[in-house]
C-alpha cells in the first residue's frame, strides 16, 4: 500500500489533471477535486472548482467546496459574493451566515459586517446566535453591539458564563452594579472560582457594600485579590490591613507597582521616612523611572516641612505666668 501523506495526493492530483486534460469525465473532476480537498484547496483548484460550478451549477455541494477553497486560499471578498448568490435563491441557514460574517469582517468592511450580524441575529435569535454576535462585534471593536447582544444573550439564558467572563466587567467598568450583581447571581448557584467571586465582590464594591466585598475575597491569596483587598482597606482607612495585603505579595513579587503601592500607601499612612525609603530603592533601580524621582522629592519635603514645624514648636518659649496682684 501506498504511504498515504502530502506527496501522494500531490501525485495523484498530477497524474488525474493529465488525464482528464485529455478525456474529461465526471468521474475524474469529483476525484480530481477530492485531492483537492485532501491538498486544503491548493489555489489551483478554482479551475476545476469552475468547471464542476459550469456542469452542476450552484448547488450545496459546490457551495461547500467553494467554501473551503474561499476560506483556505483568504479570499473573503469572494466567499461573502457567493453566499450572497446563494442565499438570494435558497436563504442562507445558520452556519453559512455564520461564514459569511466572519468573511465580511476579514475582507469587506466594518459596516457591512454590523449591518449582517443584525440581521443574523433578527433571523435566529438563539442562545448560540447572541452569543455568536457579541464575540465577532468584540472582533470589530463595535462596542454598542457587543452590549446589546450580550443583554439580548442574558435576558434569554440568565447567568449565562460567556456574559459572565465578558460583559459582566464591561458592566462594572461602566459603573452598571446592579445590572452586574444581577448576572452573577442569576439561578440558584453560588459564585465559583476566583475571577465569578472577584466580580461579585466588585459589584458589591460598586454597591456600597465595601465590607461584603472585602470577606467575599479574603480567602484568596493570589496577588490580584490581595492588590484589590490592599485598595479596599486604603479606601476605608484601614491602613495596616492594607500594607499587610501588600508585604503578602512582596513575599512573591517584589516587581515596581508592588514596591510602589506599598510606598503610597505607607504616605497616606503617615509613615513618611518609610515611604521615601521605598521610593528611592525604586529610584535605584531604574534611574529613569521618573514618577518614583519626582514621589520621592515630595515626600522629602514634607519630612522636611514637618521637621521645620516640630524645630519651631521646640524652639518657642514657654510663657511666664506671673501672679495677678489683688487691687484693693
């Protein structure tokens, strides 16, 4: 038996091109364009995909073959002109407006692709359809569209994990807190794994439920958790839970944000001699890092502002209190 690989279909397409140049059959083109197939649509194949088209016509089996050959060779331009003859006299299902969007966004232009995902949408109006449409409006950056479909996807399948992942943070970034902490908690299931629990308790952030937030992710140690919870307790006031956060991390990573936010947050606190250490390590460093240079100037002149203050207070007299005479 032949060894079955690249070399011998290219071969065999070879020899039964030779032969039906000389005495063309059906029976040869269906072989000549199912090495094709097996070839992934060698660019060549349109003569004999043309030919097969002029034969039979444009039937569901040439409109897959086309497809494939369309989508192999990057013609996209192509592909969405024949799904458009296609769908004028049979209607396009499913699938085939599925390549066609996806075609239109890679070789047509951007309004086109909106005008046919709306549609697509108006025609299946499925759980799969929504959710199809708001990752290729993500995929042209048509942020209007991806909100309304993923609304449309969770109105129809509430809870849903795809508007979980993707929408629900556009939501809370957008200061929707509501509508998000509706999502998350769509159904009778409890949050699950770290990103679903850092949402809810983002959302309950947004709601005012600052203390909510900060026990629904206590129990997670990554640095993402520890880097939020450290805002949280800065943005209550609780200073030394939210350097603990950050020496928790340090443990882990000592990279430039971390060392940073550990120096802001110890300015805050009042620890200026702390803070201007960390700032300068920072300085270091890196020479060039100039926000770290000009952070370390202004916590250097309130040490020194505050030196004055307490030299001056030191240096005033104290007062005499002399004894008041009586007037008789």
């Amino acid at each position: 038996m032949p060894t079955v690989n690249t070399d011998f279909y290219q071969r065999a397409l070879a020899e039964l091109k030779s032969v039906y140049d000389e005495k063309p059959s059906d029976k040869t083109l269906r072989q000549i364009l199912f090495y094709c197939e097996k070839l992934d649509w060698p660019e060549s194949s349109i003569t004999y995909l043309d030919v097969y088209l002029e034969k039979y016509g444009l039937n569901k089996q040439s409109v897959a073959m086309f497809l494939q050959y369309y989508l192999s060779n990057e013609k996209h331009s192509d592909l969405v002109s024949l799904l458009d003859r296609w769908e004028f006299y049979h209607g396009l299902d499913e699938e085939l407006a599925q390549y066609r969007i996806k075609s239109s966004i890679k070789g047509v232009d951007k309004l086109s692709a909106i005008g046919l995902i709306r549609e697509y949408v108006d025609q299946f109006k499925s759980k799969d359809s929504y959710e199809f449409a708001a990752m290729q409006s993500i995929e042209i950056k048509d942020s209007v569209g991806q909100m309304r479909y993923f609304q449309q996807l969770v109105n129809l399948d509430p809870g849903n994990r795809l508007a979980e992942r993707l929408y629900v943070p556009q939501l809370i970034q957008q200061g929707y807190f509501n509508k998000a902490y509706e999502i998350l908690t769509a159904g009778d299931e409890q949050p699950e794994g770290f990103e679903r629990t850092l949402l809810l308790a983002r959302a309950l952030h947004g709601m005012d439920s600052v203390e909510q937030a900060i026990d629904l992710i206590k129990p997670y140690d990554q640095s993402e958790s520890l880097v939020q919870l450290a805002d949280w307790y800065r943005e209550i006031g609780r200073y030394d839970s939210a350097i603990n956060c950050v020496n928790a991390i340090l443990l882990e990573d000592s990279s430039r944000n971390v060392v940073f936010l550990k120096a802001d947050i110890q300015e805050e606190r009042g620890w200026l001699s702390s803070s201007y250490a960390l700032f300068n390590t920072l300085v270091s460093r890196d020479t060039t890092d100039s926000i770290a240079s000009q952070r370390a100037q202004i916590v250097a002149r309130k040490i020194a502002y505050l030196r004055r203050l307490r030299e001056e207070q030191e240096r005033m007299p104290i007062p005499e209190l002399q004894p008041k005479k009586l007037v008789e």
